[in-house]
C-alpha cells in the first residue's frame, strides 16, 4: 500500500458528506503550509495566494501559522479577504472593468489593498477610484521576465515612468514590483527549473537597480510560486513569495521530485455502476478540473480513466473489493479550477468534520453606482 492509501481520510468519518465532494486533510495542509514558511530566506515573507483555494477559512489557518499577508487574483477575492478581516490584501492583476474597481475600493475601505499596473491608464483608473471612493491604494508596477503576459519590460522607460507617477499621486502608494515567472512553473527537473527562477531572478534584480539608480525604493517584490519553494532562499530579487498549491497540492505538482508537499485535496466519490471490467463514479467533467489531464484514481494511481460531463469510468480487475454504493477518492490535477467548480470544502482534522463555504468563487455580480 503507498503512502498516499494509507493517509487517505477516514470514509468513515465523511460517511454523511453528500458526492461529489471535496475533502481537505487540515492536518496535512498545516504541515504543507509550515514547510513553506520554513523555506524562506531572512527578509522573505509568505504571501499565500487565495486563488488557489478561494477558501477564507484556508486563508486564515495560513496566517495563523507564519503568513502574515496574503494575494488574490481577483477584486471580489479581495473583497471577501476584507470583510472576513484579513488586514493586508495584494491583488496580483491590473484593475480596469467598472464593476472590479468598485470592488477594489470596497476592499480598501477595509484592509490595506494593492493592485498592478502596466499602463498609464491603469494609473488613471486606480486614481480616479481612489479619489471618488475616498480610499488609497498601494501600486506595484508589474514586469515581464518571460511568461509574455503582462508587464513592462525591465528596460523600458514605462518603468520608471510609471513608478514615478505612482510615488507622484496622493492618493496612490508605490509599494513595488510584481515580477512573476509563470513559465518556470511547468518545468518539472529541479536543476532546469531552478536554472530557469535564476535568469528571472537577474532580471528582476535588474528591474530594481533602475528605479533605485532614480531614487525610487522599492519596499517590495512579489512573485515566485510553489514551483520556487525548493530553492527560494536562493532567490534574493523577491521579498514576498507568492506560492498557492503546495497548501493542498495536485498530482501536477506531486510529479515535481523535489516538492516534498503532500497531497491535502481528495475527491469523494461513489460507486453507481459496477461491472468485472470497470467502476462508474458520480463525477466528471462538471467536477473537475482536466486542463493538466485526468484525475487520478487512488486505487490504482496507473489506471485508465473516462470521463463525461458526470460520470468517470475507471477500468479494474473483476477481483475489486467495490461495488455500487461503496466510496473512494480522486486525486485532482489542478487544484484552482477543481475547487472554483464546489461551493463547499470538507475539512477533515483528526475526527472533526467541518463544512466550509469556497466563498472566494464569483458571485452573482450588478452593474456598480457610479
């Protein structure tokens, strides 16, 4: 039996949870999370990314043990952050629909609230917001290192262009630098992935030389992700880390030989169709996540599977012990769009069982008072 089996939540314990579900082991994500914080450099902090989960009761086991700010990838996640308390919010993302502003200036009326910009008219919007909503907010100018997403060029005169004009506002904050390196976080070998994290690195190092080369400081640098926590403390560019799965973690991640951060999501499932050759579950498609491939099965981590929008097939040998009504587990791929697909999380620690709403997903948004 591997290690994976033998840690697997109580079926016992989650014999009145309702599948499809999702099940957390806290125990495990406490100890992801300890991990984590214990891989950083002096002069780095955790910066937990809530998209990963968009789960404040996670949020808050993650600041309760060593994390004392936190990141989200949206204005509503920020919103949620804020009136469940959490006292310092950096949303990793350029602000410009109406509605999301409006947002962001609810959050900031709150908490302490930051957002990204990469041209001068995410300047003016964030001014104009902060002014009607008599809030302020705090701006990192985000640059590119190579994922070809957003950001200006470390470089170019937009950089200092726009710090200048931050530092400039009255209304605005410069905090510092948004510098993530998506592209490192697909690359399983440990030597080529950290190869990769030391040219984004130099990079970004540079992007700070400049501006502070025209007397501009920059108290923070904000990237990296769970990918980076191998060999963070090697990373001297970045001041705020900003990992998110390896709370919980998926098999994407659990095929990295160098991140020793164990699986804490599970998939409950149950039995609705037994044949010699093969099992039928009661989730598909509409329950997880398949842009980094299937699921996989606990029972046979090599084994096939088919998935439609609300079964899964799984192929196994007449002499399984399951049958119709019995219940087992998934292993997700990807945990962000897994868990935005449930409005509830289980909580399984020790033989508590505990219903937790996902209450960072979209909700049903109106048209904002402008």
């Amino acid at each position: 039996m591997t290690e994976t089996r033998r840690a697997l939540p109580s079926l016992d314990l989650l014999a009145g949870v309702p599948t499809p579900a999702l099940v957390v082991d806290v125990d495990r994500a406490r100890q992801n999370h300890r991990r984590a914080v214990a891989s950083l450099a002096p002069g780095q902090v955790l910066r937990p990314h809530f998209k990963a989960h968009k789960c404040t009761a996670l949020a808050h086991l993650q600041l309760a043990h060593g994390a004392t700010t936190v990141c989200c990838q949206t204005t509503w996640e920020a919103v949620v952050l804020a009136r469940q308390g959490v006292s310092d919010i950096m949303v990793t993302n350029q602000v410009v629909d109406p509605a999301a502003l409006a947002e962001l200036a609810e959050a900031a009326g709150a908490a302490s609230v930051s957002a990204l910009v990469d041209a001068p008219v995410h300047l003016a919007l964030l001014e104009a917001t902060a002014r009607r909503a008599g809030v302020s907010f705090g701006v990192l100018v985000e640059i590119e290192v190579g994922m070809n997403r957003c950001g200006v060029g470390v470089e170019s005169d937009a950089l200092v262009e726009l710090a200048t004009a931050i530092a400039a506002s009255d209304v605005l904050r410069f905090d510092g630098l948004q510098s993530y390196d998506g592209q490192v976080t697909g690359v399983i070998d440990p030597v080529a992935r950290r190869e990769a994290s030391i040219v984004s690195n130099t990079l970004t190092r540079r992007a700070v030389e400049r501006l502070r080369a025209v007397g501009i400081d920059v108290p923070i640098v904000a990237g990296c992700a769970t990918a980076h926590l191998p060999f963070v403390g090697e990373l001297d560019a970045w001041t705020d880390i900003q990992a998110g799965s390896y709370l919980l973690m998926d098999t994407t991640y659990g095929a990295f030989p160098d991140l020793d951060y164990p699986g804490a999501l599970f998939c409950l499932a149950t039995v609705i169709h037994r044949s010699p050759e093969r099992i039928v579950l009661d989730v598909g498609l509409k329950h997880t996540a398949v842009d980094r491939g299937p699921p996989t099965w606990v029972g046979d981590t090599t084994a096939a599977l088919q998935l439609s929008d609300e079964h899964t097939a799984i192929a196994v040998s007449p002499d399984s012990p399951l049958s119709i009504g019995d219940r087992t587990f998934l292993l997700p791929s990807h945990i962000d769009p897994t868990i935005n697909l449930y409005p509830t999380l289980w909580f399984v620690d020790g033989d508590r069982v505990e219903r937790h709403p996902v209450d960072g997903r979209m909700p049903d948004r109106t048209a904002p008072q402008l």
